[in-house]
C-alpha cells in the first residue's frame, strides 16, 4: 500500500498491509483519520475490509466514531454480506458488553454511531436500543434528545448520509408516542428528565 501523506511512514504501510493483528493500536488510528484522497482507492476498500474488525474493539473501552467513518469513505455498502454480517455481530456484541455494565453506558452513544456507518444508517441500531432494558433507553433518550434538540435538529459529529439524515433518524425514534409511553413508566429522576426533553423536542418542531 502507498500513501502520499506524512502521517504514516513506510515501516507503518508494510504493517497495515500484513497481518492485522500485529498492526499496533497507534498506526490503526493514524491510519483511521488519515485522508482516503491519499490512497489508491482499491488498496484503500482492501486495507479497511483487512482491518475493520480490529477498529471495533479499538471502540471497546473509548468509542470515537471518527474512527470508523473511514468505512464509509472505503464504501463498506458495497462489501460483501458476510463481512457486514460479522462486523454487525461484532459491533452488536460492543453494545451489548457496554449495557451489561453501567459504568460503561455512556460507551453507548459512541459505539451506536460507530456502528451506524457501517450501512450508513442509524435504523437497525435504534431498534437494537427499543429492546434493551428500561434504565439503559432511558439513558440513552435522554442524551439523545438533549443534543438534538440543542443542535437543531441534527445528530453526529461523523454522520454525513442523506435521505434521511441521521438527525431524521434520530427524531422519528425520538418522538415516537410509544417512547414517551415507555418513559412514564419508569419511575426514575433520570427517566423524568427524559421526558422533560422529549416535550422540548415536540413543542420545538410542532412550531417549525
């Protein structure tokens, strides 16, 4: 593999086209934010289908979606199915370590927009959310609708499809009548502040 950039040296690109496994965390990241226009295209997609299993458990104990936003620049839609099929399972199994322990619910958000770019696309995600527990929706609603509704709108440093944008996404599960039934339900500080949210949200874009 070549690059016409600095960020990576020589000694880097013979690592990043050998074994994944021995590709050091340091170069995998360098290698995640740096410019595709400085690669060959074909070596680039190739690189990244190498290496996006090792991106996701960079996301474990740090998620940053800046890092796997290269997937979508090395058009991860057209891979084949089996390779989306076992890097959705790897990223579903992130997710469901993060809500199994609650000092890493606020891994969630990262990991979910990490996972998103995958098929460019937020939906699958949202619906993984609607079957975890109550305590973790409520955490994740309650972010969620705070930075929607303080960005007008939109949602994702790193999320850059159209129609629908991940902000579209975002609302229409945000303001689903039956979230806000699930909400009430839950006898919580948190979950009250979730809905004092989501009535924000709703009076915001009933005006627009």
């Amino acid at each position: 593999m070549k690059c016409c950039g600095r960020v990576l040296t020589e000694a880097d690109l013979m690592l990043l086209d050998g074994d994944p496994e021995l590709v050091p965390e340091e170069v995998l990241r360098r290698f995640a934010i740096h410019p595709s226009s400085c690669f060959d295209e074909n070596e680039y997609q190739a690189a990244w289908r190498r290496l996006a299993h090792r991106m996701i458990r960079l996301q474990e104990e740090a998620p940053d979606a800046g890092l796997t936003f290269g997937m979508t620049r090395a058009k991860s839609l057209s891979w084949p199915e089996d390779e989306r099929t076992a890097l959705r399972e790897q990223f579903t199994g992130a997710i469901m370590r993060a809500v199994a322990d609650e000092e890493r619910w606020p891994n969630l958000d990262g990991l979910i927009q990490s996972a998103a770019h995958l098929d460019e696309d937020l939906t699958p995600w949202l619906r993984l959310v609607d079957s975890l527990p109550d305590e973790v929706v409520v955490h994740l609603a309650k972010g969620w609708s705070f930075d929607v509704y303080y960005d007008n709108g939109r949602f994702g440093n790193w999320l850059y499809w159209e129609d629908p944008t991940s902000g579209e996404q975002m609302q229409e599960w945000l303001l689903r009548p039956a979230l806000r039934d699930r909400l009430s339900e839950v006898n919580s500080e948190v979950a009250q502040s979730a809905l004092e949210h989501l009535r924000w949200l709703v009076g915001d874009f009933s005006t627009r």
